[in-house]
C-alpha cells in the first residue's frame, strides 16, 4: 500500500487545480449568475477591511515586492496561450460595458478638448499650458466618470 505524503507536491496540487477548473466551469458561472449575497452591499460592507488591506501592503511595500517577484515573460507565456482570439473574445464580452462608459465620457471629454483648444497657442509656453490643461481636464473627467 503506498502512502501519500502528509502534503502533496506542487505537481499535484497543479494537475487537481487544472482538474477542477476545467470541471467546475459550470459551477463558476452558476456561482456569478446566483450569488449568495449581493455583491456591491458585500463590498461596501467591506470598505474598512480594504482600507485596512490596504494599509497594510503600503507599509510592507507590497507593491514593490509584488513587482519584483513577476516575471514579464511569464506573462508573455500566458498571452501567448490565450492568443488573439481569446483577447478578443474576452475584450468582445464587455462591449456593452465600454459602450455605457464611453456613453458617459465621451460628452465630458469633448467639452474638456474644446475648451483647450480654445486656449492660446502662439507660443512654447501657450503650448505646454495646454498640454498641461489637457492632463487636469482628462484627470477631472476621470474621476467624475467614477463618481468622484
């Protein structure tokens, strides 16, 4: 009789992972039609557990070693497998969602370019005065697009 070690090797773990994905696709998607509770009031309930989340990485310079520890070409490996059908497919599925943002920011940066270019141009500095318009408008059209 073999005995199973008290924990299993990476290899393992990643073949049950794969396993499972691939068998529990239904259930994923049953889980995100029928959720047991609402998400938005789930996240919202959670606000000072993410501050609190947050916080925290910022003071264990998470990011940094977050960064440090990917591996871009990983990555590149991952793009690769999923190919340009699969970004298109993925990016294809939100188009209503793009179409109701863009719905939104569209009109507001419009008014925001309009009224830059309606800013003096004759010279260096009348340029980069608009350049640097141009940064605050689209920074205050991203954040009212966000309800901020």
């Amino acid at each position: 009789m073999a005995i199973r070690p008290a924990y299993p090797d990476a290899g393992t773990i990643s073949s049950n992972w794969q396993r499972g994905v691939q068998q529990n696709a239904d259930k994923w998607l049953e889980g995100m039609e029928n959720p047991r509770k609402d998400p938005k009031a789930a996240a919202l309930a959670a606000k000072d557990s993410w501050k609190n989340g947050v916080t925290k990485a910022v003071q264990e310079d998470a990011y940094t070693k977050g960064i440090q520890a990917s591996d871009p070409n990983e990555a590149i490996a991952t793009a690769r497998l999923v190919g340009t059908a699969g970004y298109s497919a993925g990016a294809l599925a939100r188009k209503d969602k793009h179409a109701r943002v863009m719905q939104r920011i569209a009109p507001l940066m419009a008014s925001a370019v309009s009224g830059v270019r309606n800013l003096p141009n004759a010279t260096d500095a009348d340029r980069e005065n608009r350049a640097v318009a141009m940064i605050r408008a689209a920074r205050i059209v991203g954040k009212s697009a966000k309800g901020r």
